[in-house]
C-alpha cells in the first residue's frame, strides 16, 4: 500500500482536557490533536453520513463533556459523548422555501443550560434545551431580512459574531446592519451602522470596539457599541476583488481579518487604527467558548493563542493509508453520495491511487473524477 501524506485541515474545533477536537473539511472526520506534542489521532465519524462529505457540520462546542454539532451537510444537531464515546441526536425541522443552499448553522452559543444556533442558510435561531431535547425556532430577525431583501443573493449570517453577557451582536451579510438578540427574553433589535452598504461578513468585539468585516469590497468598519461608526477603507488592490471574503476575529493584541479564500489577511492595529496586510491562507480561524484562539493556516500549521500570544503550534499531518485502515474497522465503505471514487486534486484522499488501494468493487461503479491524469486511468482500467 502507497503511504501518502497529506495535510489533516480542519474549519472548527473545540478544547476540552488538553486536546483540541477538530473536524475535517475534507471528509468525515473527528480528530483530536494534543498542543503539548501535536500528536493526531482519530476519534469517530459523524453518523449516517457519507465518508467523503466536505464541511459535514456547521461548527462545534463543548458543552458537559459532550461536543455539540451544528447541522450543516447534516440534518440533525449530533452529540458526542467525551467520556462514553457515544452518539446522540436533536431533529430539526425541515427547511422551507427560504432556506438557503450555502450553509445552515455555523454559530452556536452557550447561554445557562441552553445552546442558541444562529442560522446562516436556515432562516431561523434555535434555541435547543439539550436535557429534553426540545427547540424553539426564533424566526422573526430572518423574516425581517426578508422584507428588506425578498431575494436573497447571500446567506443571512457567517460564522463571526459576539456573545456579552445575555446578548447576541450578529452582523448581516445582506445589508449594513447588526442584530442584537437577547438570550434571556428572545426579544431583539436591528442596529444600522452608517450609510447602506453590502453587508458583512462577520463581527469582533476588542474590548472596546466592534469590528466588522466587510462583504463584497465595502469598508472595514469600526463601532464603539453606541454611536460612534468610523470606517477604514480597503487597499485598492483589495477593495476590487469584490469575491474576497474575511472573517474577523480579536485575537488579544490586533483585530484580525483571516483570509480563507485567498491569501491576503489584514491585521488592524487598534490603537491607531492602521492596516498591514500579511500573506496567509488559514483553513481554520476562531475563538473558543473558553476564550483561546486556534487557527490553522492552509499548510496544516495548527496554533493555540491566549492573551495574544501563541502558546502552542504544531503541523497536522497523516498517513492516508492510516485513514484508510480507520474506515475499514468502521466498516465505512470510500464513496460521495451516490458516488464510490471521487478524486480531488487537492486531497491526496481522494486521489485514484488511495481508492484503488483502500476498495475492490465487483460491480460497476460510478466514478467522478476532476484530474485529467486518474480519469485517463481509470478509463483504461474499467
């Protein structure tokens, strides 16, 4: 068997006892990863769904040993048991008409015992008493948004936002406007920051300041929570490339504004306000409930901040026969929904090399291939 290496990515994690878990963006995958000496290890794979599905689940947390699951490819939240190892599930609601195809839930928030998922695609904010299983469907913000934007070109919210206290500062991606909602009662209001514009991407709060990222080429802007809106316009080399997307996140020292789909991060000094660009592509980029920031750049360096210092940083990287062997204890045949091969130019899972190795078939199969070189082989072979 071929022993490929590859980067191990991961798009969310959480901490709980001195590891982080973290899920893969590139397959079905929950992995932890100890900072003290980056060792990796395989833990499960979310339930009933395929092996090779991308960004599975919305976002994750900890919540009494147990990890939280957003739905996402998923159609129910999944729970996992730290200490038992086992699988639980909360069903959702189906989605209407106004459901989006971007994404369903990629923020969730911890409030007393209960557990809020902001929707991005779903039009709703679920507010999910974990102990009896039941959900509140809070859909009146995306109603709202609605009546301002019947046709929706983008998702309602991202995956950046701010947790004071009992409330929620989300930002919209459909217009320039911020949605407080209050934990405790459910009541909310929309607070418009300066003149319209084409929305955000997400929001961070410094301490003293919101910070919003912007959507589609509009300004960086800043909010003291009150009445105060300064903005901070783009460089021009990156204000007209209008399909850059940044996150936003405070990382203890500098507001940062993580590129994700290109290699172009800023980095907002707050003290006076000024920009630097850094070339970096992360894969992963977010505060946890308990307060550290994990990131982990496109080359699978993974890095652990607290108080605006990076306290651990190791490289995430596997065997692909390693994986392979994983899924065949679980008895988890390689396949994309209806697909059994699918290879990927940028994943060495998912080349033809590691599926001929890791699956026989004895009947005809489905193949999909994006690589001129695997589809002219698998052409001879079949």
């Amino acid at each position: 068997m071929k022993n490929n290496t590859m980067d191990l990515l991961a798009y969310t994690g959480a901490f709980w006892k001195g590891k982080l878990y973290c899920l893969s963006r590139e397959c079905n995958l929950l992995f932890s990863v100890n900072p003290e000496d980056g060792k990796t290890e395989f833990v499960d794979t979310i339930p009933e769904e395929d092996t090779l599905t991308t960004f599975i689940c919305g976002i994750m947390t900890v919540w009494n040993d147990k990890l939280i699951f957003t739905p996402n490819k998923t159609k129910k939240i999944w729970i996992y048991d730290l200490i038992s190892g086992q699988w639980d599930n909360v069903a959702i609601k189906e989605c209407d008409d106004h459901c989006l195809d971007a994404g369903s839930f990629y923020q969730i928030y911890i409030y007393n015992d209960k557990i809020f998922l902001v929707g991005s695609g779903y039009p709703a904010i679920l507010c999910v008493d974990l102990e009896n299983k039941s959900c509140d469907y809070i859909e009146g913000p995306y109603k709202d948004m609605l009546t301002r934007h019947p046709d929706p070109d983008h998702i309602y919210f991202w995956y950046y936002g701010v947790q004071l206290e009992n409330d929620l500062y989300l930002a919209s991606c459909l217009d320039n406007q911020v949605l407080r909602f209050d934990m405790d009662t459910q009541e909310y209001h929309w607070i418009k920051m300066g003149d319209d514009g084409p929305g955000y991407q997400g929001i961070a709060w410094d301490g003293s300041n919101f910070w919003l990222s912007p959507r589609s080429g509009g300004d960086i802007t800043k909010w003291d929570g009150k009445k105060e809106v300064t903005t901070l316009s783009l460089p021009g080399e990156l204000k007209q490339h209008a399909e850059y997307i940044w996150g936003v996140c405070y990382d203890g020292k500098q507001i940062v504004l993580p590129a994700t789909t290109h290699t172009n991060t800023i980095l907002v000094n707050v003290q006076n306000d000024t920009l630097q660009i850094q070339k970096q592509q992360y894969s992963m980029y977010g505060q946890l409930d308990n307060g550290m920031i994990i990131n982990q750049t496109i080359n699978g360096d993974l890095s652990i901040i607290t108080d605006g210092s990076s306290w651990k940083t190791c490289h995430t990287a596997i065997h692909t026969d390693q994986l392979q062997q994983f899924y065949k204890e679980k008895h988890l045949p390689v396949f994309k929904e209806k697909t059994l091969y699918h290879e990927d130019s940028w994943n060495s899972m998912l080349s033809l090399d590691s599926f001929l190795t890791f699956t026989k078939s004895q009947s005809e199969t489905n193949v999909s291939s994006t690589g001129q070189v695997g589809k002219q082989i698998w052409e001879q072979i079949r």
